[in-house]
C-alpha cells in the first residue's frame, strides 16, 4: 500500500498573488489536483499573506471533497481561522517573515506551552492536529506528550542533498542515505509511539522512491515540484507522475 498524496497549491496562489489578480484559480487547481487523484489538498496560510488568503481557506473548505490539509503558525489569529472553517487538519509549523519558504520543523520542545495549548483547543474543536517538525526522537516524544496526531517529518535535509552537484557527488549520496536511514528510524519511533507518520518539504520526483519505501510513512505533502512540473506538463498531469512515482518507490 503506498502512501497517500496531498498536492500543496501555494504557488498557484503565489502567481495569482503576483499580479493581485483571479487567475489562475486557486480553486480550479484543487479540482484538478483531486481529478488526478490526489488524496489531498494542502495550504499554508502565513501571517504575511504572501500567497494563501483567508477567503481561500473558505472556499476551499467548501470545494475541497477528499482532505484539507492546512499548515499554520501556533497564533491566535491562525487559530481563529482553523475555529471559523473546520479544516479536516491543521498542521502546526514554524514561521518566519523573512525566510522564502519554512526553513526547519517547528521546535515543539522549546515551544511546548504555545503549542499543547494549541493542541487543545484545535482538538476540542474535533480537527485531527499534525506537527511539522525534524525527525528528531525529544520532538516526536514531546508531540505524543501534548496530544499531537501526527507528525509530518521535515524532509529538507535529505532533500537539500539530492539537488544538484551535491546529488552526483559521492559524499552527498551517502549522506542523503544516511539521511533516508534516519527519517526512516524517526518514523519507526513516531508509529511505535501511535503516531500517525507523514513527511515533505523539497521533495521531488527524483528523491521520492527512498521515502516511499517506508511503510510507516502514510502521507507526503508536496507542492512546489509539481507546480514547477505542471508548468510543462499541465497539472492533471503532474500529480499522476507524482502519485506514480510513490507508488513506485513504495513497490520496490
């Protein structure tokens, strides 16, 4: 059985967004993404509004039949917005205004008061609460302490190291196995732990298979390499390959 699929739409948003225009539309995507056969739909709506905005998680709740996934910083003003549209998830990950996209998993540890509060509330509401972060045994642990659901692994490392130069160099390759080996042990813990195990960020068509291969792993958030494929491609068809790709990597 190979992982579910949910295609992040951000930057169909981010050219909308560009011209502060109504194309292309948010909505469209998510359709197409869904007739392609995506498990799911995910957003991240920033404090910035740089792309995401509120009237989108509306409509999106409306439109969206098979999941919606929305990522969020651990504020009150996001925490009104998961209140006021009852998203099937809210995942909770870190934010800053100065990086061009999320930098790193959300420090739970650190942040635990913030976010168990978060937690609580978000699950008194009935929404199922996913935490972004590395996979690092303290966050994971914390998570499952303050009632988490999910966590969603930072893939960013491994991915970093399968881009480029670093991809065909013989240290990087083996530093990006070292890399799989330990998103792998992390989501062993995290299923042990009765977690629900998902993971993304800079994943792609070429760096998937090796993730995919972990069963315990049932959920990959991914955006902006099918947004970049679809450009060439269309987008109907840029999630199948995507959804092809798992469901290779998951078969071998």
């Amino acid at each position: 059985m190979s992982a579910k699929l949910n295609v992040n739409i951000d930057h169909v948003a981010t050219i909308r967004e560009a011209r502060k225009t109504i194309e292309p539309s948010i909505i469209t995507a998510a359709v197409i993404c869904e007739q392609a056969g995506a498990d799911g739909i995910t957003v991240h709506i920033r404090g910035d509004r740089r792309h995401i905005q509120d009237r989108d998680i509306e409509l999106l709740r409306d439109v969206v039949t098979t999941y919606l996934n929305v990522e969020m910083a651990a504020t009150e003003e996001m925490l009104k917005i998961a209140m006021d549209t009852k998203p099937d998830a809210i995942s909770l990950v870190p934010e800053s205004p100065d990086e061009i996209t999320t930098e790193g998993g959300l420090d739970v540890v650190k942040n635990i008061s913030v976010v168990r509060a978060m937690v609580k509330r978000l699950r008194d509401a009935g929404i199922f609460v996913s935490a972004f972060v590395d996979p690092i045994n303290e966050q994971i642990e914390t998570c499952q302490s303050i009632g988490v659901q999910q966590v969603e692994l930072c893939t960013s490392e491994y991915a970093d190291l399968t881009l480029g130069a670093k991809a065909a160099h013989g240290e990087g390759t083996m530093k990006a196995a070292q890399e799989v080996k330990r998103i792998h042990d992390a989501a062993v813990h995290a299923h042990g732990l009765g977690l629900k195990v998902a993971a993304g960020h800079g994943l792609t068509y070429r760096n998937i298979g090796a993730l995919a291969g972990i069963s315990e792993i049932t959920e990959f958030n991914i955006g902006h390499n099918i947004i970049s494929r679809a450009v060439f491609t269309g987008l109907y068809r840029a999630v199948e390959e995507m959804i092809d790709r798992i469901r290779l990597g998951a078969s071998v």
